[in-house]
C-alpha cells in the first residue's frame, strides 16, 4: 500500500490513530480527516507527516509555493473541503527535521500546520467555533496570498528545557 521510501513512522502512525468510524468520517475525504484534526490542536502537530502524506496522495508537489517567516506553503493541485471550507494551500513548519522545510533566518514557528482558504474572516471564526477547535485554532486575515484569503492554523512551540 504505502512504500516504505516516501511514508515516515510519524505518518503512519498519524494515519494509524484516524479511525474510519469517527464522527464525520464518512462525509470528509482522508485528507480533509487528517487536516481537520491537525489544525483543530486536538493533539500535538505533527507538519512533516501531514505534508508527506499529502505528497505521496499527489495533493501537494515536494517544493512550497512560497516561503514567508520559515512557513512553507503548498498549493493544493485541488482545492480540499473542510466541513464547508475550501482550502486552496497548506502550509507549515516542523522542528522535528523530517520534512525538508526551506528555513528562513531568525525565531523559528515551531510546530505550525494549517491551511489558506478564500473566504471572509467571520465566516472562518464561525467555522472554528462551529466544532473545529475553536479558540485554540489562530486565524489571519493577512495571508501571503494575497487580499480575500484568510488562513487558519495550529502552533503548538515546542517545551522549552
């Protein structure tokens, strides 16, 4: 099913804990599933494993589009329904080093995984608060790509020593 080449243990354990049943499941593609719970900060971020997997599904090429504070953004080759949402990229960061992230000088995200969607910012408050994570998921208004996009996402810095 998967070759051993392009699928990391973190993706398939991150796939492994996606039950088929879960609620909703039934309506959402697998990558809107893995997304959604991702972003929703439900559990800690898991960027390189998401990205992979959306890579090795052919949804995201292996280079970013663009690169804005070390946040690395993939257009997606279709757009990806979130329960109403259509998200046009994904973009993130992960500090684990298993994921080749073009790195930008200075602080660095941490562990960031999110989408950008075309849609007004109300419309994505109430799509947060409306059962996908809710004040824990952060939303800009000012996305990269350009005026009319909004982008929303997980940011979990990893514990500090």
């Amino acid at each position: 099913m998967f070759r051993s080449s392009k699928v990391t243990l973190p993706t398939l354990a991150l796939l492994a804990c996606l039950a088929p049943g879960a609620a909703g499941a039934a309506e959402r593609s697998r990558p809107a599933q893995v997304l959604l719970e991702q972003i929703s900060c439900a559990v800690p971020p898991a960027p390189a494993s998401v990205l992979y997997f959306f890579r090795d599904i052919g949804l995201i090429s292996n280079k970013p589009t663009r690169v804005a504070d070390s946040l690395n953004y993939f257009k997606l080759k279709k757009p990806l329904d979130l329960d109403g949402v259509q998200a046009v990229a994904v973009f993130g960061f992960d500090e684990t080093g298993t994921f080749p992230f073009v790195r930008a000088p200075g602080t660095s995200p941490g562990q960031v995984i999110g989408f950008v969607a075309k849609t007004s910012k109300p419309k994505i408050i109430e799509w947060a608060d409306n059962g996908h994570g809710g004040k824990a998921i952060q939303i800009e208004d000012q996305s990269d790509f350009g005026p009319g996009y909004i982008e929303a996402y997980c940011n979990k810095l990893p514990p500090r020593d």
